[in-house]
C-alpha cells in the first residue's frame, strides 16, 4: 500500500497505523487499509460496518435527541409524516392513474398526494 500523506502507515504490515479501524481523529480505514491483503467481500463488510459505528459515536453529540427529537419537534410544528407505509400507498396510487404506456401518473400538489393517506 502507498502512504498516504498525513496518514501514519505500520510499514512492517504494509497497511495504515490503526486500531480496530480509527486511525486518528476523524480519520478511518477498512479492509485491506486496515488488515492487509486478506479477506473477501463479507470480510470488508464487517469491517466497515464497524467502522461505521465508530463514525457514529465520533459525531453523535452527547445529549442530543436524535430521532426520537426530531419526531417530537415535527408534531410541536404540526408537520405531517408520511412514513414507508404511505409512501407505499402513494405510489400505488400514482401508478394505478396511469395511462397507456406510462409507468405511473404522479401528483402534481401535496394536497392530491397526502389525500391518498386520508382515504
């Protein structure tokens, strides 16, 4: 592997210096970066799903709400949610006004749109 400047390298491994994937401050690796040449598809998986947790806890601001803040100030502000299941339901309702060979007829206003969820 090439050094990468501003990455330190473990030069007897060939691979970025690492521990379990963060290198430093905001800086990761996954896969070969991290290990070595070794391992398969599944074998990066992992490793980047791993890393992707590092990555959350890194800028996840301690005490914030998160979703479940987010869906509280939604409902404070009144705002509709449409969730996978009316979502489902508006493309089916958009697909079904078809005509002819097009593949659906969309909605044109959020008002034709969010009347498909009061039904």
């Amino acid at each position: 592997m090439s050094p990468i400047d501003g990455v330190p390298m473990d030069d007897g491994r060939g691979i970025t210096a690492n521990t379990d994937g963060r290198i430093g401050p905001g800086i990761y690796a996954v896969g070969w970066a991290k290990r070595g040449p070794s391992g398969t598809i599944p074998t990066n998986r992992a490793d980047l799903i791993a890393v992707v947790d590092l990555i959350a806890a890194d800028v996840s601001p301690a005490g914030k709400p998160g979703g479940d803040g987010l869906d509280a100030l939604l409902t404070e502000r009144g705002v509709r949610v449409v969730d996978l299941d009316g979502w489902n339901r508006i493309d089916a309702a958009e697909t079904a006004r078809a005509e002819g060979e097009h593949p659906r007829e969309k909605f044109t206003t959020f008002a034709e749109m969010l009347a498909v969820l009061n039904d």
